[in-house]
C-alpha cells in the first residue's frame, strides 16, 4: 500500500518539493492532506492535481474562498483554523506527517502527531529550538520516529546509519555564510531585504532566507542538533562552507569524520525522510567534484553575526529561553520584511527581549504558549521605539 503523508505547509519551499518528490513516485506515496496558510489558489491547484482527502487553510478568513475554488472537488473535505491543523494530523491512514510550517505555528500540530503516533519527517526546525526537551520526551513516551529534513541535520542523520554504539565526539554543522559573508559591518548596516534575499547557493522561503543572511537559522539548527542527536553544545562546531557541498558532518572518538555531501537541492532529505532506510532513485543534478574544485572551510565571525552567538547562548541558558530568542525573531524577521527594521536593529530588539522577558528554567507547553506571547509583545513594543 502507499505510503500516506499529509504536509503541513504545502505551498511554501519545502512543501512545495515534497509534492515534487511524491510525483516522482507516485507509486509509493500519496497524499492524504495539504495545509497552507494564506495561499488558498495554490492549495487549491495542489488539491486539484493531488486529489487529497483534506485540506486545511489555517486562517480562517479565507476559508470561503478556499471552499469556492474547491466546489469542483466535492470528495475533498475542507477545514481551516488551528484547531482543524491539530486533528487533521491524527486521521487514521496517515503513515507520516511533513511538518513544512514556518515558525511556533508548527508546535501544537507536531505534538498532536506525535501523540497520534505518526512518523514526523520535521522540517520546521522552531519545533525543537522551542520546545526540544517537550518533543523527544513525547515522542520516546509515543515511540514516534522523528527524521530529520533540514539538509545539514539529514546529512548529520546519514552519516550516523551504521553507528548505533559509537559516541560522537563532535558535529560538523555546515553554513553557507549567506550572502554578507564577506561584508564589512559598516556595510551590512545599510543593507536591504532585497540583498538579503539573494541567497547565493538555497532557494528557500522569503523568512528562512532572511534567518539565513542574519545566521539565526543555523543558529535555531545548533539547538535542534543538540536535540536530535543528543549533544551537548560545545560538542557543535559551526563551519562556514560557501560552496554548500558538504552538508554536514560527523566526527567520532576515533578521529573519523563521515560527511554527507551532494548538490543544493531539498528533494534529496525530503525523499530520504520519506524513505528511510531505502535510497530511491531521484532526477536532478549529480555532484561533480572535478567541477567543485575546491572546497572552503572557515569560522563564522560571531560579532559580524551576533544571532548565532545569541542562539548559543540561549541553549546555554535553556529552559524557554529559545522559545524566546524564537519569538523575538519571528517578530523582527517579518518587520525586516515589511521594511520597519534595519538589519542590525534584529539582533539589538532580540537581545533586549532577552533580557525583558520572563525567563522560566523548567517550562511546560502551557509556559511555552505564554512565553511566546510575552516575547512577541515585547518585540513588537521595542520595534515601536
């Protein structure tokens, strides 16, 4: 039987590559929900070529529409709102579920799937940066696989197959730079969102592209490392590679270091989390290490990029600290986007919000909730400044 996935944020980068992949084997997978949520006409075109047998707008504003561009499809059931993202996922023929959703939004739907027992291919990275301890508790308590699909933690995955019993001495957590890698401060004050949003090696969404030229997003994926594979923050070494070849890597207590590497594209983690163990064929581009040349290695310059040192001090701190840090960037990221804050005001309003909000050392889910609310106040206020 074919394998049922529903993908929570199937009109963004990730969702929409995960469709491609589905494509490509048709044979073995099929999708029984999509969720967006604002896209209603690319949900819909998606509904109409996929025939799921749901889908979900989460905001509720535009379900009518949503529901009129579906009046052709009477056999798809058409839901909306947040509560509607959290029982969808527990439907019973669903075999996995592709958390694709940007931000805190991802939390309650990825909880409710966990508990409904189903595999979680985790793309939305805020999942464990704001609740890590809460999600591996839950999902050891539900016996719940979390694979990963960000590129660097799929390829950190894949180095470990094979090496259930041997300690990691150290993860190899790859960057690109992004695209102020070699720009001067003075110079990265006055950039704008348009040079912000040329990534030079990813083609991502518009909040991840941002996160990227900050270095917030490979500071979120530090804190999902220590997660996911059970590390301890000095145990990850940040590396800035601008070709993007290697994905990441790992070192064991030997000396050994095992490497992932390959062409830029998304479908190969989102396919192998679909996959695993098997490797399916996949179309697209080949690495050609003659071409490659030559590959970089350098240390990121944690004053240049402060919101990777405020990630790492976050996880230093623990507790809903991350959950903060995450808040405060959600706020800034989109400010940034709508042209209301400077680049470097981001890490000055996350900052502050550190140091304003109510730290909690042992959080719940119900202080994660208000945690989130409390920082998001708090950085909205400082951007009014």
């Amino acid at each position: 039987m074919k394998k049922q996935i529903a993908i929570l944020g199937s009109t963004g980068s990730i969702g929409t590559q995960a469709l491609e992949v589905i494509e490509e084997h048709a044979d073995l997978y099929e999708v029984y929900c999509l969720t967006a949520n604002n896209k209603v006409e690319l949900l819909a075109e998606q509904a109409h070529k996929f025939k799921p047998a749901a889908v979900v707008i989460a905001n509720e504003q535009r379900y009518d529409e949503l529901r009129r561009l579906m009046d052709d499809l009477p056999d798809v059931k058409v839901y909306a709102g947040a509560q509607a993202l959290d029982e969808i996922v527990e439907a019973g023929p669903i075999d996995m579920v592709l958390t694709a959703m940007v931000g805190f939004a991802g939390l309650s739907p990825t909880i409710h799937a966990i508990k409904a027992r189903k595999a979680i291919a985790l793309a939305n990275k805020e999942t464990l940066v704001v609740a890590g301890e809460l999600i591996l508790q839950l999902a050891q308590q539900y016996h719940t696989p979390i694979l990963p699909v960000d590129s660097e933690h799929s390829a950190i995955f894949q180095s470990l197959v094979g090496e259930d019993q041997n300690p990691i001495e150290k993860i190899l957590l790859t960057a690109s730079g992004g695209p102020f890698r070699l720009k001067t401060m003075d110079e990265i004050a006055h950039v704008t969102k348009a040079d912000a949003l040329r990534h030079p090696t990813w083609d991502m969404g518009a909040k991840i592209t941002i996160d990227s030229a900050s270095m917030m997003n490979k500071g979120f994926e530090v804190i999902e490392a220590k997660w996911l594979f059970g590390v301890d923050a000095k145990q990850i070494q940040v590396l800035v590679h601008p070709q993007s070849i290697v994905h990441s890597a790992v070192q064991f207590q030997d000396g050994s270091v095992k490497a992932q590497l390959g062409v830029p594209d998304m479908r190969l983690p989102i396919q192998y989390a679909f996959s695993f163990p098997r490797r399916l064929p996949l179309s697209g581009d080949r690495l050609d290490l003659f071409a490659a040349q030559h590959l970089d290695f350098f240390e990121p310059d944690l004053e240049k990029f402060r919101c990777l040192a405020m990630a790492y001090e976050a996880l230093a701190r623990g507790g809903n600290m991350p959950c903060i840090v995450n808040a405060a960037n959600e706020i800034v990221n989109r400010a940034f986007l709508e042209d209301r804050c400077g680049f470097l005001q981001m890490g000055d309003v996350i900052a502050e919000t550190m140091q304003r909000a109510t730290f909690d050392k042992n959080p719940d889910y119900d202080i994660y909730v208000k945690t989130d609310a409390e920082a998001r106040r708090i950085a909205a206020e400082l951007l009014k400044r």
